[in-house]
C-alpha cells in the first residue's frame, strides 16, 4: 500500500500577510466600486470588442451532427479541422455538379 503523500499548502496566510502591501477591500470600497465603463469611458470606447462583424461573410452559422469518427480525423490533423471539413465537402459538391 503506498505511502500517503501530504500536501501542503503552497503559502501561508502569514506568507501572504508578509508579501501583500494591499489593504484588504471592505464592504465600502466595494460600495464605491465603479464599473470600468463608467469610470474611465473615453478609454473603455477606444477598447475594441471582440472581432466585429465580418466585411464580407463567406460562410454561414450552421448547427452539424457528425459522427465521432469524422471529428476524430480531421480534429487528429491539428488546427483549422472545421476549415478542413468545408473544404472536403466543397469538393464533394464540386465532383456532384460536374
């Protein structure tokens, strides 16, 4: 039966109280607390949020059941799988028409 291991703590509240020169927050600092927007907005404007819209959408949102073994190769090929797989069934579309 193996030894059981104990674990300690990495740092203690001694530790902590030793290296923090920050106050602990109370009730009113928090009452004074400010959402970023709100207390800095001209910065808060100049933030971009997320990627934006796209400048000319090419592909459309669509929900897709695929079996495991499908999303096991292409996910096995590394990143861009999900490119991959449109590329596949463009072809596929492609060889239909034609």
């Amino acid at each position: 039966m193996p030894n059981k291991v104990r674990k300690k703590a990495p740092y203690s509240k001694r530790d902590m109280r030793e290296v923090s020169d920050n106050p602990e927050l109370t009730e009113a600092d928090f009452a004074k607390a400010r959402p970023f927007s709100e207390a800095f907005p001209d910065l808060a404007a100049s933030i971009r949020k997320g990627r934006g819209p796209n400048k000319a959408p090419t592909k459309k949102l669509v929900s897709l059941r695929l079996s495991p073994e499908v999303i096991e190769h292409f996910r096995s090929t590394g990143a861009g799988w999900q490119s991959r797989i449109d590329e596949t069934l463009r072809e596929a579309v492609k060889r239909k028409a034609s």
